[in-house]
C-alpha cells in the first residue's frame, strides 16, 4: 500500500485527483449500502475540498450557508488552519468545527 500524501502537500491538479477519487469510491459504497463507508470518503473528499480554499476568503463574525444543510446558517468566530469554528444560527450556541469548503457565502444563490 502506498502511503497518502497529507492534502496540504499536494498540487491543485492532485487535489482535485484525490477528490474525484473519493467521490467515484463513495459513490460505490453507496450503491452497495455500506453506509459508514459513504459517510467516511464523503467527509474525506470535503476536508480535500478545503485545501483548495483560502482560509483569507472566509471572516470571522460573517455568516455562511453550510452546504447540504438547508436554511441552516453558520457564524464564525475564529479560523484555524482549514477549520472555521463558531456556531449555528437559530439554536443553542454550541461551538463547533467545520471545513470551510462546507461554508457558502449568503450572497451566492441557493
């Protein structure tokens, strides 16, 4: 087995590889129903995503759409390496994590 490059290591063309990759992977654990698998190489695939991403783009006290998440909203606190950590909007504010490739910015369309 070869040993996986870290994302912050590789080009843009192999990230975009790596995510195809994934994707085509996921995609095939779905049509077999394995689940945790689908889960697993989707969140992968996302984390890959955000290292396609500047972290300058996204600010703190902004808020995003989370994708795949609709009508939810994210509030950023604060940014550290890939992550924005803040919290939902309209709920308890628990702070959490989320890969910023996860982020939309509200002026975009749905």
């Amino acid at each position: 087995m070869t040993e996986q490059k870290p994302y912050s290591d590789m080009t843009e063309h192999e990230l975009h590889s790596e995510i195809a990759r994934l994707r085509e992977k996921a995609r095939k654990a779905e049509q077999l129903g394995i689940i945790n698998e689908f889960a697993v190489l989707e969140r992968k695939a996302t984390m890959a995503a955000a290292y396609l991403l500047d972290p300058a783009d996204f600010k703190p006290g902004e808020v995003y759409r989370i994708e795949g998440d609709p009508n939810v909203y994210f509030q950023i606190d604060y940014l550290k390496g890939r992550f924005a950590w803040g919290y939902r909007m309209g709920g308890e504010k628990h702070t959490e994590a989320l890969p910023i490739s996860m982020l939309r910015p509200l002026k975009e369309g749905k």
